[in-house]
C-alpha cells in the first residue's frame, strides 16, 4: 500500500501552492529567490510583464525569464504564460537537489513532479457532465514530469477562450503552462476541440494534450493513462 502524502500549502505573492516534498523549506526558499529575480527583470523591463506574444528578451534576462520566453516563442504566447509553470519546476527541482526522494509542486493548477509511488491526478473540468470523473494514474517512471492546465471559464489567469479545461504534459513545465494556455486561447466551441489539438500536439516538446469542451473530450499525443474515479 502507498504511504500517505502530506501537501502543505505555500502563499507567495499572490501565487497558491500546493507542495508535497520533504524540504520544504528548500522549496518554498527558491519560489522566493525566483519570484524576486523575476520581478527585478520585470522592474527593468515592464514590457516583459504585459506581453500577448513572444517578445525579444534584453540581455540582461535571467534564467527564469529565458525559460519562460523560450517556451512562450514555441507556443506563440506572451512570456508570463509560462510563469507558474516554470516556478513550480523550479522549486521542485530545488526540492529534489536537497535530497528528497519524490517532489510535487502545484501552482495554480501547474504541477510538476518526480514521484517514488503511483499517484493520481484528478482533472476538474467545472460545470461538465465529467466534472471531477477524470484522472491521470501516474508511475514513477514517467517523471519527471509537468502536467499544466488552463481553462477560459475557471480562475483568474487571461485566457482568450471559453475552453472548459485544456491541459498539456510535457516534461519541461513552463512549455506546458504555455501550450495549456494556447490550447484554451484556440477554444471557444467544441467544433475548435480539433484544431487546437492538432496545433498544440505538433509542437516540439509537448508529450499529449487533452481538451474538455462541454460534453466533449478531445486527446491528442502521449498522455498518461486515462482513468475514471469517484467525486
């Protein structure tokens, strides 16, 4: 039987974590260093900050913003469309160099992870006849591993759609928070379900891409294995 996970949760300028992993300390420690280096790039450069489409970096740009503006060039999206998923990689990475075994970090529905133990990962969909009914099982060997999700109906993030719940996996987590949130952009209807798939799935990194539109669900790549669980 697996042993039981203990999430705690993390608040850091306005971003909610949700973090499973030993040092905790060493994780929420890098979401701040990374959030101060990203803000003081910002504080140079506004333009960084309020971008739609990719943007031409200065030279002075650290890590994070490269990181972010490389996936956002490949998806077609401003840079700050990567921005939780690239903290949440980053602290998970910090985490797993401190020693831990295993290290899942959820930003705002951005996770990244490297497991020892299977683990599901429940698919909230909002107000659809799948609402909650969905799940990715997950073996350690598929991590590490970024699962990024963006809809045009839940939450507080900019999305030019109506897509109930667009999620992508990919290994490198800013590429999936970008191509989520390009997936969601593309959906405004199911007839969009399609299109958006085939654009999200032929770019360069991105493993699958799954999209919930009303009582429709559209699967594109290689996704984990698909599974039903109870409310």
């Amino acid at each position: 039987m697996s042993r039981q996970r203990i999430f705690r949760s993390f608040t850091h300028r306005q971003a909610a974590f949700r973090i499973c992993c030993e040092p905790f300390e060493a994780v929420t420690a890098e979401i701040v260093r990374q959030r101060r280096i990203l803000e003081q790039y910002i504080e140079r450069h506004p333009a960084f900050l309020d971008a739609l489409e990719p943007l031409i970096l200065k030279k002075d740009a650290p890590p994070v913003a490269r990181r972010m503006a490389r996936a956002a060039r490949r998806v077609g999206v401003g840079p700050m469309a990567a921005v939780a998923g690239a903290m949440a990689q980053l602290a998970g990475e910090a985490g797993l160099r401190a020693g831990a075994r295993e290290a899942i970090v959820e930003n705002g529905g951005d996770i990244y992870l490297q497991i020892a133990e299977p683990l599901i990962v429940k698919l909230f969909s909002g107000e659809t006849a799948l609402a909650d009914r969905l799940a990715f099982s997950l073996q350690p060997d598929d991590g590490p591993m970024s699962i990024c999700s963006s809809s045009g109906r839940m939450g507080h993030s900019l999305s030019l759609g109506s897509c109930n719940l667009a999620t992508v996996v990919a290994r490198d987590a800013s590429l999936a928070d970008a191509g989520a949130t390009q997936a969601a952009n593309l959906v405004k209807t199911t007839e969009d379900i399609d299109a958006a798939l085939n654009r999200i799935a032929a770019i360069k990194g991105i493993d699958g891409v799954l999209i919930i539109q009303n009582d429709r669900v559209g699967l594109a790549g290689h996704l984990p294995p698909l599974i039903k669980v109870n409310e």
